[in-house]
C-alpha cells in the first residue's frame, strides 16, 4: 500500500484538502462569494432605485407636458376669443366711423345746399333791387317823383313819433 501510487495521491489530496481547510481557504472563497453576491444584490437594488427614480421623473414629466399642452391650448383659445373681439370691435369703429363721415358729407352737402339757396335768393333779392332802381327811376322822373318824395317824408314824420 505504501507503494502504490494511488495511495500516495490520495495522501497527498488530503495532506492539500487539509492545508486548504486550515489555511481557510474555504471561509474565504465563501466570504468572497458572500461578498460578490451582496454586491450584485446592492448593485440590483441601486438599479431598481434609479429605475424607480427615471420612472417617476417620466411620469413628472408626462404630468408637466400635459399641463403645458393644456395651458398652451387655453391660451391659444384666449388669442383667438381676444382676436375675435378685436375684430369685432374693430368692424363697431369702423362702422362707426363710416356713419360719423356719412352724417358729416350729408351736413356738408346741406351746408352747400343752403350757402346756394342763399346766394341764389341774394342775387334775386340784388336783381330784382336793381329792376325796382330802375322802375322807381324811371317813374321818379318829374312831378311824381317830388310828390312821391313828399309823401314819403310826411309818412316818415308819422312813424318818427
């Protein structure tokens, strides 16, 4: 037995297997493999943690896009009721203004109207004056002229006092 080279082998693994156990190899592989396994375990949970972080930092922010496409729609619909009331304002003035200038082109046009009515009626009035100069010339002439002239003195005597 002590000749056979099996025997020697098997010495020799167990003299290795009990060095092994005594040096603590075991203990230490074991703690390494502890140690690797806790550190994926903490490496899993920082990645469900930042996982759980980027998931709520998207729903903040779909959250916040909402709102923006909210607030951007209502006031879209405020620039458009305001353009509306604009224009609507601006259709009043406008009406408003053409009225004004059509009551004013009318006034202008009566005004011109009447200036002619006027200066018709004064260069009748002046003509017939000038007709009636003339008549009341040629009728003045002579003895009924100084009579007419009398009795328009004694009537201006009569209204005088």
């Amino acid at each position: 037995m002590l000749s056979t080279p099996e025997f020697w082998v098997a010495v020799s693994f167990v003299l290795f297997a009990g060095l092994v156990i005594y040096m603590g190899v075991p203990g230490k592989l074991t703690a390494a493999l502890d140690a690797r396994s806790e550190r994926i375990a903490n490496e899993l949970a920082e990645a469900n943690r930042l996982r759980e972080e980027a998931q709520a930092l998207l729903s903040e922010y779909q959250h916040k896009r909402k709102e923006a496409e909210a607030e951007a729609a209502s006031i879209i619909a405020l620039a458009k009721s305001e353009a509306e009331a604009y224009a609507a304002e601006t259709r009043r003035k406008l009406a408003e203004t053409v009225e004004r200038r059509t009551r004013m082109a009318e006034q202008k046009i009566a005004s011109a109207e009447t200036l002619a009515v006027k200066e018709v009626q004064s260069a009748a009035s002046e003509l017939a004056i000038a007709a009636a100069s003339d008549l009341i010339a040629e009728e003045a002439k002579g003895a009924k002229g100084a009579k007419l002239v009398d009795d328009s003195i004694a009537a201006l005597k009569t209204q005088l006092n």
